[in-house]
C-alpha cells in the first residue's frame, strides 16, 4: 500500500504512528506530498477530491482518506489489540479524544492562517483570537479530563500526533499550568512509533 503522506502534516503522522503501533508500518510506502488550498497538487486531487493528505492507495481498491478512516482501516489489518475498541463505553471515548485532537488540528491550522500565512492586509485579529480560545479551552479540557492508562488507544495517538505538530509550529504551548497533559505527551513522544516519524519542512502556499 502506498501512504499519500507530507513530512509536516500532524494528520498523516497520525496515520503512519498508528501503523507503527499496530506493527504494519513495513506494509506502507510513505510517499511525500506538497498540498495547500492555494497551490493544487494534481496527484492528490486525483485520489481524494478534497485534495488533502493523507490518502491510502490500496492495491485493486479505492483510495481511503481521511486519517481517521485511514486508521479505522489498518486497524483491520492486524490481529493484535485494537486501537479503535470496537464497542462499549471505550469506544466513544476514544473516539471523542479523536475528534479533540482532529478540532486542534484544524483550529491550529486556523491560527496559522491569521497569523503567519495569508497576506498581512487579509488577515483578521478576532479569527485568529477565536481559534486560539479554543485551542487552549481544549488544553484545558485535555489537562481534567485525558485518560492516560498505558492501554493507548487512537484518541492517544491522533492526540501526541497533534500536539506534537502544534509544538513543531509555536503554536500556543499546551504546557503553560498543564503538567499532567505535558507529561504524558512526552511520555508518548518518547515511543518508537513517534521517534520513527518525526516532523520536517515548511508549508508551501
Ligand atoms: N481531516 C483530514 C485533514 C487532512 C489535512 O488537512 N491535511 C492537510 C495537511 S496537514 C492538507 O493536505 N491540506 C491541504 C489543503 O487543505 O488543501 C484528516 O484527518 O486527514
């Protein structure tokens, strides 16, 4: 199978660490990919639409996108203790932690538009403050609420993959007043999984 993958993108690095904690990361080729909104890249869009990485190809099968499906996928492909629990209470908190780190993602993502990204004269202070609330409402949460058993599962690891990314680009830090949350995150971060799979590169618009 081959990974549709881009060395700075937290939501790829989510995909290849859990095919690293599953044990079937040899199964990938990684494959580097260029994308933004405002510079198309025409082999991405020829697999996912949305013109996004990560995408799985997959050998005489359709192309999978996004990193959540992605994981929801490999986590089929292995016969070890699943990443994504199949049912109960387990489930639904795992997958709520997903979506957090999903939501910082993209609130990350957000900020670094009002701020670094779109052309000084276009950008708006209270976009980027509004992103910003909610990246530190969601440390907040994380630092009450993150369950930290060393039973990781794939809020665990879409999770350190984000708050890694937002560390890489000098986002608001996650660590101000927050020591349970920083520890686990570098607990997680010293995993072979993540030093496999480290972040690099600029953001080409
Ligand atoms: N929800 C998607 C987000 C993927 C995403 O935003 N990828 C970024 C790289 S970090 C991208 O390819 N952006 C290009 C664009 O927005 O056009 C996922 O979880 O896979």
């Amino acid at each position: 199978m081959k990974l549709l993958y881009q060395t700075h993108s937290p939501y790829a690095r989510k995909a290849l660490v859990f095919a690293h904690e599953v044990g079937i990361a040899d199964r990938l080729e990684v494959v580097h990919h260029e994308t933004s909104p405002t510079r198309r890249n025409e082999a991405v869009f020829a697999e996912n639409p949305l013109g996004k990485v990560p995408v799985l190809i997959r050998p005489g099968l359709t192309p999978i996108f996004d990193s959540d499906v992605i994981c929801a996928y490999l986590d089929t492909l292995h016969d070890g203790r699943k990443l994504v629990p199949p049912d109960g209470e387990a489930r639904w908190q795992a997958l709520r932690i997903q979506a957090v780190a999903q939501g910082l993602g993209d609130a990350g993502i957000a900020v670094r538009w009002e701020t670094v990204r779109r052309p000084e004269a276009l950008r708006f202070p209270p976009l980027r403050d509004g992103y910003t609330a909610k990246l530190i409402a969601s440390y907040d949460w994380l630092e009450r609420t993150l369950d930290i058993s060393p039973a990781i599962h794939i809020g665990h690891v879409a999770l350190a993959t984000m708050l890694g990314w937002l560390e890489f680009r000098e986002l608001p830090s996650f660590r101000d007043g927050r020591p349970r949350l920083a520890a686990w995150f570098d607990a997680f971060d010293a995993r072979p999984s993540m030093r496999a799979t480290p972040l690099s590169g600029e953001t080409h618009d």
